[in-house]
C-alpha cells in the first residue's frame, strides 16, 4: 500500500499545514499507520486470510515514517527498510534553513556562488580519493579525510617568476576557480557540526563528497533565500506564520520546534525494545554523497540507537544494521559512477517504470527489500549487499561496477588483487 499522508502538494509547499494541526498530524505518523492498519484489513477480506509477513519500505521523508513506525506501531511491520531518513524533523527543516543563511546574503563576501561548487568538489576528490587506500573517483571514507580547504585560496600575490599556468595556489583573486577568506569561512561552516551556546549539538554537516547536489540547498542565486523545504515548515507547521522572515531566525526557533514537535514527525524515540521483542528486522542506509539530508544524522540516530539498547541488553547486530552508501546522493544516483543501485526504496523508477529488483541480480545479495525478507524469514542476516551501477544508469546497458556495502562501521576495502569494479575485489573490515 502507499499513502498520500492525507494531502498532495509541490515539494518544499508546507501551505497545506497552516493552521491544520490535524493535517500535520496525518503526515507526521498517522495517516501511515492507519493506512496499513486498513490495508491489512482488506487484504485479509479479499484472500480470507491474514497476510503472513508484511514489509515497509521508504526513503526520506518515507524513510522518517518507517522509523516512526517502528518507534510507534511496531506490530505494524515484520521488516523495515528506512533509507536517508528524515527522523529528527525539528533539527533537519532548522538545518536546512541555516544551511542557506551560511551562503547569504548573495552579494556578501561570504558567499560561495554555484559555479565554485565543481572546483570544491574536485578539490575534495584530488585530497579524499586515495585517503581510503583506492584513488578510484569514490571518497569510502569522507569522515577520515583530512581535508585542507585553504588549497583553494585565491592568492593575490604575483606568480613566481619561473612558475607555468597553471598555478598553484591560484596566483588570480578574481579567478573563477578559487576562494576568497571569507569564503573559506562559509566552507568551514558547511563542513562542520551545527553547535550552538554550552556545545549543544543540534545538527551534522554535509560530508565530504556532496558537493554535486549542494544546489538544493546551497544555490541561493535564484530565490535569495534559503530553501523552502525549511523555510516552509517554519512558517507553516511551525510558527502558523506565512508572512514569517527568515532573517528572524535564531536557535530559539529551534528549541520552540522541539517544544512543539508539530504533527509528532520527530521519529527519535531510540528505545526500539518493543520492535526488537516481537522479532522485528530494520535495515537503514544512507548515501555519502547525499546533498539534502546530511549523513551524518543516519550515523547519530544509529549511535543513538545502540546506546540505548546495549545498555538493555540487547544486541543491535541480530535485528538492526546500518548500511553507508559511497558516492551516493539523496537516495539514488551518484557522483563519478559510483555503485549506488540495490532496489533502495524509489530506486527502481530512476531507472525506468517497469524496472524492479535488480535486473540480472535479482537475490538477496543484491537486493536489499530481498535481503530483508531472507533476513526476516529465512534468519539470513546480510553481511553486505552488493551495489550495482549500470552504465548511464540503463538497464540495457553493461554493468560497469559493484562493490559491497558493510554494516556500519565496517567498510569495503580492496584486497589488493582481482579488478577493483568487481564485488569479489572487496571485503568489509573492521577499522576499530
């Protein structure tokens, strides 16, 4: 089944939530769990018998719900596939809106236009590439580069006499291909945690790597404002304010945010005991590359997790895994060929309207809904799941590399032997 949470609208249009608590309601955890509560009924009318395993799957805001769901109704599903989800609703639509505000004003000395988002990116990739011992176009491991932003300084000083074009450091402050000071400053911003007063966290940052999807929420050319996927929500679930101004914005609208919680959306209820007692299994991935929800928060809601049920006892291994996706954005895709498809919740329809599963690898080593279902079924835990990438993301093209995803926090590394765009090249190690 699927669900329209009680309402239809454009992304980043909060509109419909003005001064309707009841719709807020709907798309925060309802709609979804009287949806399937009804679907199960027809079902069981229509075959005279209740169905006998019953899967989620979503990714985003579909993959917040599938964790709410867990959190919320956790008979409602055997198995649970959340990918990039968007589980801490007041901290992530605040984010999104200070996330903006670190490149405005447009004509302020701060401000990193769209066109030097390829040249981060590519200096990104020229320091990170080989830091996970494979110079391969695919940063595995972004939270372990060291990266040095200052490379990119324009420097107004003359070349040296003997020096070629083209220089390094750019010797050209006006240069299309470097950054001034105070946008170094703006790039310090982007990279790193949003802390705010007596080191209270509040959200992670963009990892290393995202760059090619920053003009979601970064490219403020255009409507020189943040983006209205946070903007919205604060003036619509959050204030009741449509007139509200961004520039009012502080972290007191985050802790009113948390105060109010609007339509119950926040899925951070990290005691997931009832979901592991009725025997339930929750695979969760996330893209590295991911430009709109920061991975970050997928590793804090994981850490989180384990915290809270280590403590109880209870092993998060037999039940819980947690799958980091390198080179892939928001959900699909990815930057520099990287492998990114294994039948991920909307993945499919990325590569056309009939495609399902994964075409000439459909089990549950490639598959991850399949790998769920031998996990759930079968107590086939899956150790990897082996992404795919088709050439120009067509089915009827060659496949041209898979590499493995490990369970969190082991990652893929190469052995060493064997063609680095082959699976068997690979092996997940612990790096602790």
């Amino acid at each position: 089944m699927s669900t329209d949470t009680g309402h239809i609208s454009s992304t980043g249009d909060g509109s419909w939530a003005l001064n309707d608590p009841q719709s807020q309601a709907d798309w925060g955890y309802r709609a979804m769990h009287g949806s399937v509560s009804l679907a199960k009924e027809l079902t069981k009318s229509y075959y005279g018998k209740s169905i006998s395993y019953s899967y989620y799957s979503g990714c985003s805001t579909g993959g917040r719900q599938g964790l709410k769901e867990v959190q919320m109704f956790p008979e409602d599903f055997d198995g649970v596939l959340a990918g990039a989800p968007a589980w801490w609703t007041t901290h992530l639509q605040t984010w999104t809106v200070k996330v903006g505000l670190y490149n405005l004003p447009n004509n302020g000395a701060n401000h990193i236009p769209a066109s030097l988002f390829p040249v981060i990116s590519a200096e990104v990739f020229r320091q990170c590439d080989a830091q996970d011992g494979l110079a391969d176009g695919i940063i595995s491991d972004p939270y372990g580069c060291d990266f040095y932003p200052e490379t990119l300084l324009c420097d107004q000083s003359p070349p040296p006499a003997n020096a070629t074009a083209p220089y390094s450091p750019p010797y050209d402050a006006n240069s299309s291909a470097c950054l001034t000071g105070p946008q170094i400053d703006t790039l310090y911003h982007i990279y790193n945690d949003w802390v705010e007063t007596n080191q209270t966290f509040v959200f992670p940052h963009l990892a290393l790597g995202s760059e090619a999807q920053w003009s979601v929420l970064l490219d403020t050319s255009v409507t020189n404002s943040p983006n209205s996927l946070g903007t919205s929500w604060v003036a619509n679930f959050l204030l009741s304010d449509p007139n509200w101004n961004y520039n009012n914005f502080s972290y007191s609208t985050v802790q009113l945010a948390d105060q109010i919680n609007p339509g119950m959306a926040n899925a951070d209820d990290f005691d997931l005991t009832p979901f592991y007692k009725r025997g339930g299994k929750l695979l969760h991935y996330h893209g590295l590359s991911d430009g709109l929800i920061a991975t970050g928060s997928s590793i804090y809601f994981y850490k989180q997790v384990l915290k809270t049920m280590i403590a109880k006892g209870m092993n998060l291994d037999d039940w819980y895994r947690f799958f980091l996706v390198p080179g892939m954005q928001h959900c699909a895709n990815s930057v520099n060929d990287a492998p990114w498809y294994f039948a991920g919740a909307n993945q499919p329809f990325e590569l056309g309207s009939s495609v399902y599963s994964v075409p000439g690898f459909s089990d549950p080593k490639h598959d991850i809904l399949l790998a769920l279902m031998a996990w759930t079924e079968e107590d086939r835990a899956p150790d990897s799941i082996i992404a795919t990438k088709f050439a120009n993301d067509s089915v009827e093209a060659p496949v041209i590399r898979q590499r493995p995803l490990c369970p969190f926090p082991t990652q893929a590394r190469y052995v060493g032997l064997g063609n680095e765009d082959d699976a068997e090249s690979w092996e997940c190690r612990a790096l602790y």
